[in-house]
C-alpha cells in the first residue's frame, strides 16, 4: 500500500515538472533561448570562432540572429563568442566578394554595435567601424549609374541590378544614419530610395502587379520576373519605415505597409501554418540551395525590426494585428512543426514532416531562430 502511494505520487511529482517544464516552453523568449543555446553549442566552433558549416554571408547573418536574440532576451551570454568570430571572419575575402555580402557584414556589425553601445563601448566602437568600412566599399563599388540611371549592381564583376542588393543598401543606410546621425547615410538612403521606386510598378521596376519584389532587372532595366524570393520583401521593409521615421513623410510607412500586405495575402504564405513559405521548401522537394535556407529568417527579422519601429514611434497602422499574428504563426510552426524534439534542431520547411527528409543545416537552423526571437519581441 506504501508503495503504492510513493509510486502514486511519484507520478504526480513527475506530470507536474513536465508540465510546469512545458508552461515554461510556451513562453516566447524560452523558446528562443533554446533554440540560440543550440546555435551555439552545435553550430558554432568555439575552437574557431565560426560557423563552419555556413558560409561567409550566412555567417554573417547568423552574427546578426545571435545579436538579434540578445537585444530582444537582454541574454547576453553570448557576447565573447560574437567577438570570436569577430576575430575569425573572413574579413579580406569578403572585401572582394559580391557588395551584397559586404552589406550583410556591414548591417550585422551596425546591430551588434547598438547592443554593446553602453555595456562594452570598446567592443561597440570596433563593430562600428568594420560596419562603416564594409559600407563604404560596397556602396563606392556598386553605385552604377552607368546603366538603368543608377542603382546598385550586385558585384564587382557583375553588373545584374538585382532587389537585394540595393534594399540592402537602403536599410542598411539609414540603420547607420541613425546610429551616427551622419547625413552622408541618409543621403546614400535617399539616392537608392529613388533609384529603387523609379517607375514603381511598371514594368520597369522591380515591384511587380501584385506588390512583390521580383529578383532584379535585364540588361534592358525591365523587371525580369525571376523568383520573388521572400528576402526580396523582407529586407526593404526596416528601410521604409526607418525613411518614415526619420523623414516623417506617411509614403514610406504606406510603401512598407502595401508590401507586407502583398506578402500576407501571397503564395509566400503557406496556407496550412500562416507563416513564411519558400518555393523551394516544400517537402517533395527539398530544393533549397544553402543561401535560400536562410532566406525567411531574414525576412522575418525585417518584419520584427519594423513592428520594432513602429511601436517605438506610436504609430497608427491600420493592419498591425494581422502583422503581430503572421509573426505568431511563424514562431509557433518552427517550434511545434519544424523543430526536431530530440536535438532541437529547426528544419527549412515550417510545416514541418519528416524529419529525416527535410533541409536541417546552420542556416534552416537560423531562419527559425529569427522566428522565434520575432515573436519574443512582441
Ligand atoms: C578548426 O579549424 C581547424 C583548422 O582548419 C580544423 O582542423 C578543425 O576541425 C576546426 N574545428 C572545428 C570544431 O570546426
């Protein structure tokens, strides 16, 4: 009888950890605590200070989803791991790789600058000036005025004007003019701004009928209609409405704003989970080449940095509680759908399936870091 009472309450014991264990789990920042911590033990080498897996730009993404993480979880933990790799990118190479990755590195370090401003100034002043350095290389490299009337052209011997390119020379602009306060960046805003809305759905631009941003120009500066892939509308999205902030002109929130609505209504929206979906993810496929896995992490992060803003100025915008939800739903797929339970690792299709079947590398593994770390933000 005793024994059975102690095995009773044994059990009791038991269900109530688990679901006090569970409780906890629910609670977005836990959620992306857990999924930083798997980062950071499996993905990263701390002998080296990399990602050995990723590659130079995703690596640098990833910095800016650990960095990310901090400043939504004011967790610090992993402050000397960031100046590790510091130490170890491959800063001379990616000087003379595509000004896309040169923009990556730049907007990472502006990030990880921000964070450590007032509790590590030294750190925070050498982030900032390896951001300013990669900036200036890509933006005098690539401004091409030579074709198309301006713009960014992708790389140093390629001359394709594609979206990511110059979003990223928009927001990360105006993310260093507002830090610095220099006019020099929002200038440099303001020129890639009006290159980039010349035109504005037409056939000459890059935005297409239905709102989305389609990979970039031909030769002839028409839209060329390749993939709409979801960073095409992410990345833009903090430009905008840092252009909205600081200039208080409405055209940049309502730009912003039409863009994310375009996204929600899109097939960039998976209908069984509401979050992000990428042509490539489906599992049937498994087609998603290691820079297209990252691709929806850098889209939601660019949502969250807007929301961020938006919050933080008071503003009005009229469809913000279906922009809260979308972020919900992308949190709440990785973590019941795309995450493995037994390694915690977050596979590239958030609908989730077979494990054994899907994509499941250091880029996967951060675009659904950037989803959880969205939704803890809220
Ligand atoms: C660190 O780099 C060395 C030299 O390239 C390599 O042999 C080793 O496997 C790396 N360690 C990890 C954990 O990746």
């Amino acid at each position: 009888m005793k024994a059975v009472l102690f095995a009773s309450l044994l059990v009791l014991y038991t269900s109530v950890l688990c679901f006090s264990q569970r409780r906890i789990m629910d609670q977005p920042n836990e959620r992306a605590r857990a999924a930083a911590h798997v980062l950071q033990t499996q993905y990263f080498s701390d002998e080296n200070g990399t990602y050995p897996r990723a590659i130079d730009w995703t690596s640098a993404v990833t910095l800016e989803a650990v960095i990310h993480y901090m400043a939504v979880t004011k967790d610090l933990s992993y402050i000397s791991q960031v100046d590790h790799f510091y130490s170890s990118q491959a800063a001379a190479s990616l000087e003379h790789q595509q000004f896309d990755d040169m923009y990556w590195v730049s907007n990472s370090w502006l990030e990880a600058a921000k964070l450590l401003k007032f509790i590590r100034p030294d750190l925070s002043e050498k982030y900032l000036q390896r951001s300013r350095h990669f900036f200036s290389l890509a933006f005098t490299g690539g401004w091409d005025p030579s074709t198309c009337g301006g713009g960014q052209r992708w790389g140093p011997r390629n001359h394709y004007k594609n979206a990511i390119t110059n979003e990223l020379s928009i927001s990360t602009a105006m993310n260093i003019f507002e830090y610095t306060n220099e006019p020099y960046y929002f200038d440099v805003a303001k020129l890639g701004v009006d290159w980039f809305l010349r035109d504005y759905k037409t056939d000459k631009s890059m935005f297409n009928q239905d709102g989305l941003i389609n990979d970039g120009l031909t030769d002839q500066c028409t839209n060329n209609k390749q993939t709409t892939w979801t960073y095409n509308q992410g990345v833009i999205l903090s430009g905008f409405t840092r252009l909205f902030k600081h200039t208080k002109d409405a055209k940049y929130l309502t730009l912003a704003t039409d863009l994310l609505d375009s996204i929600l209504k899109s097939y960039l929206i998976d209908p069984e989970t509401n979050s992000l979906v990428e042509v490539c993810d489906p599992a049937t496929r498994i087609a998603c080449n290691q820079d297209q896995q990252i691709f929806k992490g850098i889209t939601i992060r660019h949502v969250s940095y807007m929301l961020d803003i938006i919050r933080d100025t008071k503003t009005q915008v009229a469809n913000i509680d279906s922009y809260i939800k979308f972020v919900k739903a992308g949190a709440e797929a990785v973590w019941t759908r795309a995450r493995d339970p037994s390694s915690g690792k977050i596979a590239n299709y958030w609908r989730g399936g077979d494990f054994s079947r899907l994509q499941m590398t250091t880029e996967t593994h951060v675009a659904g870091l950037e989803a959880l770390v969205a939704a803890a933000s809220l």
